[in-house]
C-alpha cells in the first residue's frame, strides 16, 4: 500500500469533516477563480468596446478625462457644451479621417427607465463599420434609429411610430441596430438637428468624436486640436488608464476579500488536517514501530492536505465557471463603471493558475501538521498498550 492510497483511505474514514473542509476551500477557490477571470474579462471588454466605438478621441469642453471617457462610451452627461462653430477647425485638424458631432440627453420614462437620447448628424454611421441596420440611417428630422435592446423594450419594427411623451415627440423607425452586445444597443438614435431643438441646446454640442487616419500621429492631432478654444481633448487610450484607474480602488478591495477568503480556507485545512493527526498519533507510533520513516509519516499526512485543497479547488472551478452570470452581476453591482460584455472570461490558464494556489495553500497548510505527526514517538505507541 503506497502512501498516496493511505491519505486517500485516512479522509474516507472521516468523510463529513473532509467534505467540510472541500466546501471551505472550494468557495475560496470560486471566489479565486472569478476574479482572476473577471480581472482579463474587464480588460478585454473594455478594449473591445473601445474599439468599437469607433473613436479614436474626443473633444469636448473642459473636463476630467473620465467624463469624456462616459460621453464617447456610455453617453453621460456633463453641464457644459461645447459651441458647434469649432467643428471646422476640429475637421481641418491634421490626420483626422471623419468626425461626428453628437448631443447626448437622457430623460426619465415611464416608471423608473431612463430613455437615453443620442442626438447624431449623418457623418456618425462613418464610424461605426461594424454596425449592421435593419432599414437605414436617418431618412428625415422625424427618423429613429433604435438600438436592439431599445427596440426590444419599445416592441418596434421599421415603419412603426413611437411616441415619447416626456418630450413630446413622436418619430418613424427609419432603421434597428441588430445588437453588438455593448452599449450601442440601448440608445434612441435622432438627427443631430431634432435632438438640438427639443432639448433647447441650438448650435451646441456634447462633444465631437474624431476617427483618425494613422492612429501612430495621435498625439500630433491632439496637440492640434488643444489649440482650438475651449476644447478640452482625451484620447482612446486616456479612456481606458483613467476607467481602469477607477476601478483600481474596487478591484483592490475585491482582492483584499479574497485574501481573507484564502486565509480563513487555510486556516480551516489545517485545523482539520490537525485534529486528524491528533487523533491518529497512536497509529504513526505504531507505523513507526513496523519501519516508516517520519518522512514517510510526514509524506502521508501533507498528501492528505494537498489532496483535500486539490478537491476543493476543482470544485470551486466548477462552481465559478456555473456561477459566471451571477458573478458578472455581483461584480457590475460594486464597480463605478462596468463595459458591456463579459466582464468574467474563463480560459485554461486561469484554471491552471487557481490549481496552483490552491494546492500551495494546501502544502502551506500541511506543513506543521505534517511535522507534528512525523515526531509521533514509537515508544509512546508501546507504552500506551
């Protein structure tokens, strides 16, 4: 009998504790295993979602970077405007491919939904390649375009009339967005020109998204653009450093829980682990009596640990990887911005990586155990019989 199979029929013998000690350490493990999932997910759908929105910087009146950062991503509001007549000198601005002057406005619906209004000129679609409509883009001032989620909350086709009472407007469907999974597919899209009249907002704008031919002379364009006044510019890339910035505060938080989670796991491991081997220490006096080596005792007892940790960390896999919606949701709950998409993405690595932290939790653990089972004394065995 090898020494892997006496750890292995030493936590059969006492099957409730051992399942105990799997749940702890599996939960640290689930809990691992969707942060360090959720830490690539974040990144990868804020990138993407980067990306797709076409813009490689905006321009707006003076502000904190996350504030333009909110208007070229999710639309959110800021108090000042910046006045229509500088988008020539934004237009004739080195290495700019296209831009598109927007108007943002969100405005409370029936109950407690909030309608989210994108006021955008013709210039916008330019920007947005990788779009695909039903219909099409703006055919008149009373033209909608509506999202796939807007859509899908209004029941509304193209061709069909929706009418929105807290701005007393009614439009066409010109065109629904088939939906891109980001925040696209919430908005009310009007003309640039309706969406100044109804908020009383004449020759003013949100901001101006810039789309740039060589993404390299960036920093060129945005040197040009600072020179226009009152426009305040944040690139692609100052978007993401400062939502990831953001977010940091959270995420260290997160990670501060986990390290608790991993400690009270260790902690319950060796508690266990420990109460087994003083229960056992008769037996390893015996077992040294018959020739094993404390090494050999030692091996028995920190197989007994490991392989509990290792249980318990492919369980907690499988939990995390069952519970991504709802860790997604827990997640998005407690972030002061979240992209759309996936925010928890699994791949082998992160598997791999939890494995490896939950079975050196489980050698941390078994350390001292190990060793105190190892020092069990033959002659105490002898002298108790």
């Amino acid at each position: 009998m090898n020494l892997l199979t006496l750890s292995l029929k030493d936590l059969r013998r006492r099957r409730t504790r051992s399942a105990l000690t799997v749940v702890g350490v599996a939960l640290a493990a689930a809990t691992l295993f969707s942060l360090l999932s959720f830490n690539r997910g974040f990144r990868q759908s804020l990138q993407k979602e980067m990306s797709d929105s076409g813009i490689h910087m905006f321009v707006s009146t003076e502000g904190c970077p996350m504030e333009a950062a909110s208007l070229a991503l999710h639309g959110g509001e800021i108090p000042k405007f910046l006045p229509e007549d500088r988008v020539s000198a934004i237009r004739a601005a080195p290495n700019v491919r296209a831009i598109t002057r927007v108007l943002i406005f969100s405005v409370p619906g029936e109950g407690k939904r909030i309608d989210l209004f994108y006021g955008a000129d013709e210039e916008f679609p330019k920007l947005k390649p990788h779009w695909k409509l039903q219909g099409t883009w703006f055919t008149n001032e009373q033209s909608i375009v509506l999202g796939a989620e807007a859509a899908r909350v209004e029941k509304r086709t193209v061709g069909d009339k929706v009418f929105f009472p807290e701005i007393n407007a009614e439009f066409v469907v010109a065109g629904v967005l088939e939906r891109t999974g980001s925040g696209d597919d919430g908005w009310f899209y009007i003309p640039l020109k309706t969406a100044q009249r109804l908020f009383k907002k004449e020759n003013k704008l949100t901001g101006v998204g810039v789309s740039l031919t060589n993404v390299e002379n960036i920093q060129q364009t945005k040197e040009a653009l600072e020179l226009i006044p009152d426009a305040y510019v944040v690139t692609a890339q100052q978007m993401m450093e400062q939502i990831l910035k953001l977010v940091g505060s959270s995420k260290t938080l997160m990670f501060a829980v986990l390290g608790i989670a991993l400690a009270i796991a260790v902690l319950g491991v060796m508690n266990t682990v420990l109460m087994s081997v003083m229960e056992k220490l008769r037996e390893f006096g015996y077992m040294r009596c018959v020739g094993a080596l404390p090494a050999d005792i030692f091996k028995i007892v920190l197989g007994e640990t490991v392989t509990l940790c290792l249980v318990g960390g492919l369980v907690g896999v499988v939990i995390g990887a069952l519970g991504a919606s709802l860790a997604d949701q827990l997640i998005r709950g407690v972030l002061p911005y979240a992209p759309a998409g996936k925010l928890v993405v699994f791949d082998p690595s992160m598997l791999f990586l939890t494995l490896i932290v939950t079975v050196g939790m489980g050698a941390l653990a078994g350390v001292y155990p190990s060793w105190k089972a190892s020092r069990a004394s033959p002659m105490e065995a002898i002298r108790n019989e």
